[in-house]
C-alpha cells in the first residue's frame, strides 16, 4: 500500500520558500534605493571648517579618527559616492585631500585627509524645502588660524587692556549677520535673492559706518560666508567685551503684500528660563557677568544668590535693549517703512546674553519685491546702517 503524500507539508514549504524569496527581493530593492552621497561642500570660518554631504536620503552613519597621519573617517552603510570630489577647492582649509571607496561589499568609506590636528564634530539635517538630507562635519581647528589669529592681534590693543577709571573708552558694538555657510536663512520672491548674502552687506555696512564715528569700535561677529552658532554668536560678542549686540535679518511672508522693518528684543519668559538654565549650570561653568566692568563667576554663588544676580543683569539688559532699540527705531523712522513702531519682544536664542544689551532687526522682508530688490543695493543698505 502506498502512503500518502503530505500535501499540507509540501504546500507549507512552498510558502516559506516564496516568503525567504519576497525578503530576498525587498532586501535587494533597499539596497538599491540606499541614499547615496551626492556632492560635498566646504565652508571655510575662521575657528573651523564645516563639510556638507548632500544626500538622496536618511544614511547611517560613524565618524572616527586615524592618526599618522592625520584622518578624518566616515563609514557610510548601503551608501555610494556619485559626487566629483574635483571640483571642493580645499585651499585655505586644514583638509589636503579627500578619497572614497566601497569596503566590505556595501559600506562606503570616506577619508578625509588632514595637514593639521582637528577636533571634528558632527550630525544629520532632515531635508527642507529647498534642500535634501544633509551630513554636516565640522572641523574644528587646534591651533588659532591665521586670519584669527590676525583679527585677535589687530583687536588686542582696544579689548585686551582695561580703561583706567579715569578714561573713556569706546563703545563696542557687536554685529551679528543672520545665518550663513550651509544656513541660506529666507530666500527671495525671485529663489535667487538668500538672506545671508543681504545680511552680509547690511553688516559689512554698518560696521564700516561705526568705524568711521568717534567713539565706537565695531566687531564683526561673521564676516565671510560660513555659519556661527546662535550660542557662539553671543559667546564671541562676551569675548570682545561688547556693550551692544545687533543680530541683522531680513524677514519672510507667505505672500508678497507684507513689508517694513521690525526690532526685537528678549521677552520676559525667555529671560526668566535663561536665569534659570545658567543657574543650574553654575557647577560645570563659570558665567561671565558684568561686562566690562568686570567679572562675575557664578559658582562661588549659592543658587538663590546666583539667581538674583542674573535675574538682576538680565533686567538691566533687557531694559537697556528696549532703549536702544527704541532710539534705532527713531533714526530709521523715514529711511524705510517701520512695520512695528515699538520694540517687539520674542523669545529668540540670539538675544539672551544676560549681561550684552541685544536687539534684533529684521530689515525688511525678501517675498516683496520691491523691498528685496532695495535691501540688495548697496545704497540702501548704507542709508540703513547710516540710519
């Protein structure tokens, strides 16, 4: 007698075999969507270098360093590099060169080859609507380069040295271009016009018009074509003992009609998180307060003492802010369009050094063209910085 076949156990494996075949097959269509590095991009500022690798999509990544000689390492998973390194020009940065090549079947490895020690950093950006995702690596420099190295030297003599009670010193004014590098900020009614190319100017302006008064010593917080943190921007301005900080924007509206400048200062609930936020760091770092007339460390502070003196310099410079915004808005009024006739307060990042009275002024608005075509002329960007 002949047995019976196992028609369930045959049907069975056909169905495991056609399932491994589906996983198969949606393994191999992953691998071939894998986001792929499409082009690199350098950014040179004056403490670091930052690399932008534009990509089709989400990557997984890791980041480490070789030495002798010096490398930077980025191991790139199911990845591959369609760019043409020729064309990134690395003059002027710490990076002599630049390879890649897939290792381990579909891992792609980029090296970057290094003429001088650097501490790298580095993290992903989620695509935008005028961009794709991103890897940035910045490269921050060991030792001081030479243009600043040449800025900290031709500042020495007006920062470095205190006044005598007895003498007047200039008043330091720290100017802030918006955005920046890889950070375009708005963009035109006409996609070309970017907002940290204006904002440039509008600086580049104000400061040559501060230079040439009496009494005043500009500071240039970004002065080329790369990206300065928000918390660094305020650093920098502390390091140079400045009196005042102006952060220069332009603004944008989902339509044309909108116009007009518009000052800000700190809003009263970001001063308050900020006290607090510097308070409970008071341990691992030591806050300057006081400006220039000195000093404060906040760790030799109890934390109730601690939050009355920085709730107390935050008031005063929050008060100063509005003055001075208020006097800004008073020179303006006539140049252009003032779309809020008082100082508007707001919770920005930029504007939250408790001891540097801050303003931000955003200078008019790129989605109306006639108002973007009159802030990319150089003389209406003096007759603003001139007031």
């Amino acid at each position: 007698m002949n047995p019976k076949r196992n028609t369930g156990s045959t049907s069975g494996s056909y169905r495991c075999i056609a399932l491994v075949l589906a996983a198969c097959s949606l393994l191999a269509s992953i691998a071939v969507s894998a986001a792929e590095v499409e082009e690199v991009r350098l950014w040179r500022a004056p403490d670091h270098t930052r690399l932008v690798f534009d990509l089709s999509g989400e990557v997984q990544y890791k980041l480490f360093t070789l030495s002798n000689p010096e490398r930077v390492v980025i191991d790139v998973e199911g990845s591959s590099f369609t760019g043409d390194l020729s064309l990134v020009d690395w003059e002027d940065s710490p990076i002599s060169g630049m390879r890649s090549a897939i290792r381990d079947g579909n891992t792609l490895r980029m090296v970057i080859d290094l003429a001088a020690q650097v501490e790298p950093r580095s993290f992903t950006l989620a695509p935008n609507s005028e961009l794709s995702d991103r890897l940035v690596v910045d490269l921050y420099d060991q030792a001081p380069s030479v243009d600043a190295a040449r800025n900290s030297n031709a500042a020495a003599s007006s920062f470095n040295s205190p006044p005598r009670s007895d003498e007047r010193r200039n008043i330091i004014v720290a100017i802030s271009a918006g955005h920046g590098g890889e950070d375009p900020g708005g963009i035109g009614f006409d996609g070309r016009l970017k907002e940290k190319n204006i904002t440039l100017k509008i600086a580049r302006a104000l400061f040559d018009h501060l230079e040439r008064m009496p009494g005043f010593t500009p500071v240039m917080i970004r002065d080329g074509d790369y990206y300065v943190e928000l918390q660094r921007r305020s650093e920098i301005a502390r390091e140079k003992r400045a009196d005042l900080f102006v952060a220069v924007h332009t603004d944008w509206y989902r339509t044309s009609r909108a116009n007009g400048l518009t000052i800000y200062a700190l809003s009263g609930d970001r001063a308050d998180r900020e006290n607090s936020r510097r308070v409970a760091q008071k341990e691992n770092n030591s806050d300057l307060l006081g400006g220039v007339g000195g000093d404060l460390d906040l760790s030799s502070w109890d934390d109730d003492v601690a939050l009355t003196l920085v709730s107390l310099q935050m008031a005063w410079s929050m008060e100063q802010s509005l003055i001075a915004g208020t006097r800004v808005l008073e020179t303006l009024d006539g140049v252009t369009r003032l779309r809020r006739d008082k100082v508007q307060q707001a919770s920005l990042e930029v504007l939250k050094s408790p001891d540097i009275p801050s303003m931000l002024i955003e200078t008019g608005y790129l989605t109306n063209p006639d108002e973007a075509r009159r802030l990319n002329t150089s003389a209406f960007q003096q007759k603003l910085a001139r007031g």
